[in-house]
C-alpha cells in the first residue's frame, strides 16, 4: 500500500493492479485469493481517493466491481466463506457510494444461512 502510494494511481493501476493481482486469484488458496481480493480492495480505496481517479480509470474501477461482485456470486462457483466476506469488504472499498454495490452485499449476506453470518467479523 505505501509503495503504490509513493508512486502514484497510475502506476498502480496498470502495474500492480493489471499486472499482477488481476489474474493472482486464479490459482491460489482460499487464503491467497482473500489476500489478493483484499489488497484489490485497498488500492481501489486509494485510487478512488486520487483527483479524477474514478473518472480517468472508470472502467477498471466497474471491471473491479464486476470481478468483486463475482466471488459474492457462489452460483458461479463455490468460493470459501473468507473469500467472499473479503470480496464483500473490497466491493464496499470500491462502492463510492454506489446503492447498486451495497444492495448486492446485503443480498449476498441475506443470502447466507444465520450460522455463516455470525461467523463473520463486525
């Protein structure tokens, strides 16, 4: 976090982001995924909070959101209770207030069973 922010939203944007955490989830973990979805979520926060960040780059911060809002999704694949709570916190980082974000993070946790809720942190 403190290196892309050192150097700038579009250096990490196109070479953390792009480069190399975009395709990381794919082939890790549950534990690695979470990680990964994690520190997606915290780079989108920062580069949201860049001047002209959401305007300049607003199709990678919707393409965030889509990839985010897909580990929620577990019709397209079962993903681990940690990866979809940390894509629930990343789409909440990279929301901007969007009522469309939030309105699918509180589908998905209506969604879950009552035991699978409050195994999830506050």
């Amino acid at each position: 976090e403190l290196i892309a922010a050192s150097r700038g939203w579009g250096w990490t944007c196109h070479e953390l982001i792009v480069g190399r955490l975009w395709t990381a989830p794919q082939d890790a973990t549950p534990r690695g995924i979470s990680r990964s979805i994690s520190l997606l979520g915290l780079l989108g926060r920062m580069g949201l909070e860049e001047p002209g960040a959401d305007r300049d780059y607003h199709e990678l911060f919707e393409n965030l959101r889509v990839l985010l809002r897909r580990y929620l999704d577990s019709r397209d694949a079962p993903y681990a209770p940690s990866v979809q709570a940390a894509a629930a916190v990343a789409l909440l980082n990279v929301s901007c207030g969007h009522t469309s974000q939030l309105d699918h993070v509180r589908q998905w946790f209506c969604s879950l069973d009552t035991s699978r809720q409050s195994e999830l942190p506050p």
